[in-house]
C-alpha cells in the first residue's frame, strides 16, 4: 500500500503489475483513451509498456493532474518507457460506427502500433472490454489503479490536446485551446456564431441540433 504526505492510506498504482511480474510476464501494456465527450476532432487512445522499475512521483489519471503536469510528465514516460503506439480514429469515423465502437478500435489500433515493435504478452485497459488475441483485463478507473494505464491516459490526453492547440491557431474564435473541443456553453455559442468547421462529430447532440437549426 503507499502513502500521501499526510500518512493517508493510497491505492497501490503498481499492484495490476507487480501480479503479473510474478508470473514472469513483463510486456504489459497499458491502454486508455481520450475524447469521447468532444464535439470536435478524434478520439485518440494510447498504449503504454513501462520496464518493472519505472518511477513517476505524482503520476496518475491525467484527468487528475494539471495542463502544465502532464506536460511535463509526456517527455519523461515517451523517454523511459518500453514502448508506445497510439490510435486516432476520425471524426467522419466515428459518426459512423459510434462512439463506443469508435473508442475499441483506437484501442486495438494502438496495441497493434506496440505489438509491432515488441510481444505484447498482457494488456490492462481502461473499463473497456476488447477481443484481442493476447490476454487482458479490464480494469474500472484503470487509469488511477495501475501505473501503466496512468501512463497511456497522459499520452492520449497531451496527444489530443496538441491537436486541438494546432486548431486553435488555424480557428481562435472557436476557443479550443481552452475547451480541447467539449461542449462548453462558450463553445457552443461559437458553433452557432461562427458555423461548422470540418471535424464535428455531426450524430453529436448539440451539432445535430445547430444543423436542424434549433435555437441555443
């Protein structure tokens, strides 16, 4: 069990791995995902193999740490970590097989990006549940119970949000630098001031209701 600073009891993030350590399987690969709430551009997961000795104080769901922390955290893991993949599937993808099912192949897109540079020999993913033909287990809230899966969630998020800071450039009224593309009330007034933009996700609740024309 570990401790926070105030001597509070904490969830082990290595316990998931330590188990499969002891069973001599060290190519275990982390997956998580970011974006599936946006209104606008891809849902990117990631997949994360980190060697046994790997050490990150502070590391862990990305949706728990700050822009300026994951930052920082991106380079170090990207650096020390076995090996990485990443999958981005489209927003035209995604209003056409749904979001759920848009989630499991960035998912299996990004293990498939791994399993190209070493033998993935178990993967721990974030909930969801994925046909695979290695072993794996679904772990709820993986991404603040198991190093790896903490891991791949700040990989997926930075790489997302990079994305939305270069579309930011390219359309500031939108705001995206600040929102990365969810449905924020400013967002939303954007969308209705200023239009559609290529990579809204159009089977979206409130792009579905600005293209019927619904009033805000």
């Amino acid at each position: 069990m570990c401790y926070n600073k105030d001597g509070e009891s904490m969830v082990d993030l290595y316990q998931y791995e330590k188990e499969l350590y002891q069973q001599n399987i060290y190519y275990i690969g982390g997956v998580d995902e970011v974006g599936r709430g946006p209104l606008i551009g891809p849902v990117v997961a990631a997949c994360c193999v980190l060697p046994e000795n790997f050490v990150l104080e502070g590391l862990t769901d990305s949706k728990k740490l700050t822009e300026k922390k994951r930052e920082q955290f991106y380079p170090y893991i990207i650096e020390h970590c076995l090996a990485y993949g990443i999958g981005i599937i489209s927003p035209e993808v995604i209003d056409e097989v749904n979001i759920y099912e848009a989630t499991k192949l960035a998912m299996k897109k990004a293990i498939e990006e791994v399993q190209k540079k070493l033998p993935l020999e178990h993967v721990l993913i974030d909930a969801m549940k994925l046909e695979l033909n290695i072993p794996s287990t679904s772990i709820i809230k993986g991404d603040a119970k198991s190093i790896s899966i903490a891991a791949a969630s700040v990989i997926a998020k930075v790489t997302r949000d990079h994305m939305m800071m270069e579309l930011d450039q390219e359309y500031p009224m939108y705001g995206y630098k600040n929102h990365k593309g969810y449905p924020t009330k400013k967002h939303i007034e954007a969308i209705h001031q200023y239009g559609l933009i290529e990579g809204y996700r159009k089977t979206y609740g409130p792009i579905k209701d600005y293209i019927e024309g619904v009033q805000l």
